[in-house]
C-alpha cells in the first residue's frame, strides 16, 4: 500500500515510525506477532515456521524478515516493536537481547549505552541535515565536556545516592463506615 503523503519523520535514519500507514501495511505481521502470546500458538510456529506464518496475510517480504528474524525489516514493513519482540520472547530472547541486535551492538554495550543516557543526536536527527550541529545541543560536543545525556546521567546518579530524609507518610482517609463506628 502506497503511503498517502510524506511526513517529516520520514527524514530520521534508521526510525519506522508506527503510523496509520505503516499499522496498515504491517497488520499481518503485528497479528502473527500477537497469535505467539498462546502457548498453542507458539508450539505450531516452531514446529513448521513456514506453514504456521501461511495463516496470516503476509507479503513474501514480510514472511522472510519473520523467518530471518530481521527485526529492523519488520518494522520497516509495518511491525510494531512491541508486537515483534513477542517472537523474540518465542525465542528465548529478552528485550535487550532485540535491542542490542537491532542496533549491531552486542548487549553489554547496548545497556551502558542506555545508561549513559543513550545515542547521541548528532548525525541522527534526519537524512537531510545530519552533518549540521544540533542548535539544542551548542557546546556539549566541545572537547573536555561530557555530553548533555553523559551529565544527566550522573546527576541522576548523584542524586540517588544522597541520603533521604524520613519518609513521609500519607494519612489515609477512614471510611464512611469506621467514621460512623467511632461516633457510636
């Protein structure tokens, strides 16, 4: 299915972002996805993958990015990534696992990423101005100084690790029932 108009995230490398069109276009594969939360459906896939994926509307492209378990291509063909990872969970994957994989990083490398505060923008905001410097982030790529995602992180680390003050405790409201009680 032809996409009706051009949208400006269509502009950001590497990003299928799940509209209407791309919900469209991936139903077949995002109800395949769904069929595995079924412990039935899940021992029919691996059985026979093939004949199990014959069941849905999928496109030859569709049907392959499954069985390849090329993850970036199903969602480029439709997939919602929260559908997809339940074949992943088929396989015995975690979350991270899919990720790291997505991203051509091994796991370790993908979580300390996220921990750092994740990719930076620059050379990832679009295809048409990836050379350009983001005007959000003027100066936190000089020499010497950790990034904008790199201090938030360790602000937040810093503040996990100050000592809190007592806890304060919430008053719960008595019942209609314990009120009148007390009154008798």
């Amino acid at each position: 299915m032809a996409r009706d108009q051009q949208h400006d995230y269509d502009d950001i490398p590497g990003t299928f972002v799940f509209d209407a069109n791309r919900s469209r276009k991936g139903y077949g594969i995002n109800m395949f996805c769904m069929s595995l939360m079924k412990e039935a459906n899940r021992q029919a896939f691996k059985a026979n993958e093939a004949e199990y994926l014959k069941k849905f509307d999928l496109t030859p492209e569709q049907t392959e990015a499954i069985l390849k378990r090329d993850y970036n291509r199903m969602l480029e063909l439709g997939g919602n990534i929260y559908f997809t990872a339940k074949l992943g969970a088929t396989d015995g994957h975690s979350f991270q696992h899919l990720a790291a994989v997505m991203t051509g990083s091994t796991q370790q490398d993908y979580a300390q990423m996220m921990l750092e505060g994740g990719r930076s923008v620059e050379g990832n905001r679009s295809r048409s101005g990836k050379n350009t410097p983001s005007k959000f982030l003027a100066g936190a790529a000089r020499p010497g100084r950790a990034s904008g995602a790199r201090k938030a992180a360790a602000g937040r680390k810093a503040a996990a690790a100050k000592p809190r003050g007592k806890a304060k405790t919430k008053t719960v409201a008595r019942s209609k029932s314990a009120k009148s009680a007390k009154r008798k």
